[in-house]
C-alpha cells in the first residue's frame, strides 16, 4: 500500500514539474500557500479567491496551509519553489511588513528580492476593543480612564510582534497611556481575560471580534481605518474618536517566488487582479470581514514597504525584540 501511494505520488507530481503555467497539456494544479491554519480569516478568504482565481486563469487551484512560526517557514518555502507560476504564497502583512520589522536579521527571505508581487486582494482595519468590565463607552473616555490608572493597564496581544503587539503599543505611544503589554498563544485567551476584566484593551480583526462584540464581553469603540466601515456599522474611525495617527491595516496579497519568467508573470498579473476585482468575490468578501482593496503588484510592492516602513519605526522606538 506504502509503495503504490509512492508511486502514485510520484506520478503526480512529475508532470507538476515538468510544466510551467499555462504549458500544453493544462490542468496542473496551482497552489496557494497559505501560512495559517484552516479555519482562520487568512485561510477563509484564500479559499473564497481559489475558485475565482481557477476561472480567471483556466487552471485547478489549491489550498495549501502551512502554519506556524508567524508565517515565516511558509514564506521561506515558497521562495525555493521552482519559478513556474504553480506554487504562490496567499498571504497577510505578517510575513511581508511586519515579521520584517520585528525580526529584520533573523528571517530567511528578503521580503522583495525573494518574491515576485502579484496582487492586493483586501484589507481589513482592527477594532479597538475594550473590555466590557470597563466603565467607558468611547475611546476618549477609555484613554481618560487608563490615565488615571498608569501602570496598572494593559493591553493583550496573540503573541510578541503580532499584529495585536505593535496595534496595541502603537495606542499606548500615541495616547501616552503607560500600559503593559500582555502576550498570550492566541487571541481567544486574550479575550477569556477580558471578559474576567483581566486584559483591558486589545485591537483585533472585525470577523474575529465579531462574537465577542455579539456576547457583550469587549466593546467596540473605535476603528483603525480613516474611513468608517460598514463591516463595524455605526464605530467611528480612530480619527473622529481623537487619536487620528492610530491608523492600521492588515492587508492580503499575492506572491509568487522571484525570477518568474516574463510570459507567466504577464498572466499571473492579468489573473490574479481580475480574481480580486470580480463583483461577487467582492460582495462575499465582505460578509467574512474584509474590503475588497485590489492593486496590481506596484500597489502590493507600494503598500508592503510602507507598511514594514512603518512597523520598523515603531519597533525601534520601543526596542521591541523576538525571544
């Protein structure tokens, strides 16, 4: 049995090998990597675009999940893909800004040498959210409260240089507010604590807030967008709540590994947008969560560094270091 599912295995993948995008025969599977585990907003959306991306590009398309290690051994592997266009890293400003700005030496890929830019998918802002147990309705009144309290506040995170860990300090910096930065394994933890009051404030995603927001443990009392958004109706922007430099967003994009030749680049392009910008991959988009923000590889190169320009900045101020 060991033996046939070897050969089968083997018989699969050869011809994988053998034929670049859009060679003859067709119907070579793409895979999607992705660096998150199934069931998480990364995986939902990558397997929203699969099929529309399928369409666009006349091919079968894959989901591939390779969690763990914040992304990174994900990224890596995408880089020694071979250049062929059948395997592209689905991925979050984790691995491409952020993961940059914490850990700039100890990571193995350069974030732009390493990787070909294909396309922005969407975005999503992060909520500041509070907990239920704090006598506050609005973030002005959650910061005049913190004051009051310096030392003695704290903010929760999924992990040191997490999404959560540089939203939360970006708050604390801003708003002066002297709170301690508290990291667990994952979000739900953080929001266990803070239906207990033990964790007072965290800045998370609106698809993963969402039943916390519905069972009344968190409040939602600003968005880190510089628009309001319709996936939190009626939370006003971070601007309007009096901290307008608390402006944060987690974005999706497409890779592929560097050295893609020009003829499988130009349709991965062409493809890869027209999956972003199609209407109803849009309207279901939005239902998981997200906004649909499309840009070819110039907005993805643009936004990526900026983003990681950002971060690092941060990083440096508050010595922030991987354990």
């Amino acid at each position: 049995m060991m033996l046939r599912r070897a050969l089968l295995a083997s018989a699969l993948a050869a011809p994988a090998a053998s034929r670049p995008l859009g060679a003859q025969p067709a119907r070579n599977p793409v895979r999607l990597v992705v660096p998150f585990p199934a069931g998480g907003a990364t995986d939902s959306i990558s397997r929203l675009y699969a099929p529309v991306l399928a369409a666009k590009l006349g091919e079968p398309v894959v989901i591939e999940n390779r969690p763990g290690g914040g992304g990174i051994p994900a990224a890596e592997a995408v880089t020694r893909a071979a250049p062929d266009g059948l395997t592209l890293l689905f991925t979050t400003s984790s691995t491409h800004s952020v993961q940059p700005a914490v850990n700039p030496r100890g990571l193995p890929y350069d974030p732009e040498r390493d990787f070909t830019p294909l396309a922005l998918i969407c975005g999503t802002p992060s909520i500041v959210l509070i907990s239920s147990t704090i006598p506050a309705t609005t973030l002005g009144e959650f910061i005049a409260w913190a004051r009051q309290r310096r030392g003695q506040v704290n903010y929760g995170s999924s992990g040191v240089g997490t999404a959560p860990h540089l939203n939360g300090a970006l708050l604390d910096v801003l708003a002066d507010l002297g709170m301690e930065h508290v990291p667990y394994r994952g979000t739900g933890q953080v929001y266990a604590e803070m239906r207990r009051g033990e964790v007072h404030v965290l800045l998370d995603s609106p698809s993963t807030a969402a039943p916390h927001l519905q069972s009344g443990a968190v409040r939602a009392v600003a968005v880190t967008w510089a628009e309001r958004t319709e996936l939190v109706p009626g939370v006003p922007t971070t601007a309007e709540a009096g901290l307008p430099g608390l402006l944060t967003n987690t974005w999706f994009g497409l890779f592929g590994p560097a050295r893609l030749p020009a003829e499988v680049k130009a349709r991965l392009d062409a493809a890869t947008l027209a999956a972003a910008q199609d209407a109803e991959f849009r309207q279901r988009l939005f239902a998981l969560g997200a906004e649909a923000r499309p840009g070819g590889a110039e907005v993805l190169t643009r936004t990526a560094r900026e983003e990681r320009e950002r971060w690092a900045g941060l990083v440096q101020q508050l010595r922030i270091q991987v354990q």
